[in-house]
C-alpha cells in the first residue's frame, strides 16, 4: 500500500505544480486553493508512504513523480520545449526512479 500512497502522492504533486502555475503568484483563488489543498494530500500521502519506506527512498521517488510529471505536463499543457536534451534529462529521472524502486524493500 504504501507504494500507491506514493504514486498518489507524486500525482498531486504534478496537481500542486501545475495548479501553483495557473495561479499567477497566487493571484487566482481557484488555483491557489487547488495548489494548498494538492500540497498538503501530497505530503500527508507521502508520510503514510514513509510508515514502511525508506526516507530517501520516498523522497526520491516522490520528488521525481513531481518532476517529470510537471515537465510532461508543461509540455502538452503549456506549450513549453521538448528539445531532446531536456527529453534525455527527463529519461534519466525516469530510469534513476525505476532503479530506486528496483532497489527498495517492498
């Protein structure tokens, strides 16, 4: 369970990101509230994670979620580059992601 509370948690960080985006400097009360109520699930689901997972496992796995899922986001969304150096950048999170979990207890 505590992977799925990871995965949930990692989601509403691309939620948070993309929402804080949409906010323009929190100027956008609809988004703004989307960005704190995303913030707080993701790191309550992310402690939930941590009952059973290593630190720096969840973390890792939590902060790489967010990363690329706010890059791919960004560009489908917001129209932002994909120039194969940013897509290769991307990759490596990816695999270093897949890795960790490969690495991790169950």
């Amino acid at each position: 369970m505590a992977w799925v509370y990871l995965g949930i948690a990692g989601l509403l960080e691309v939620v948070w990101a993309f929402a804080m985006k949409k906010s323009h400097g929190f100027t956008e009360p609809l988004f703004t509230t989307i960005t704190v109520v995303a913030m707080a699930a993701s790191v309550v689901l992310l402690s939930f994670s941590m009952r059973s997972l290593p630190l720096g496992t969840a973390y890792t796995v939590w902060t790489g979620i967010g990363a690329v899922g706010a890059f791919i986001l960004g560009i489908i969304a917001l129209g932002e580059a994909a120039n194969p150096l940013r897509l290769f950048a991307a990759g490596l999170i990816v695999a270093g992601l897949i890795l960790m979990k490969l690495a991790s207890p169950s």
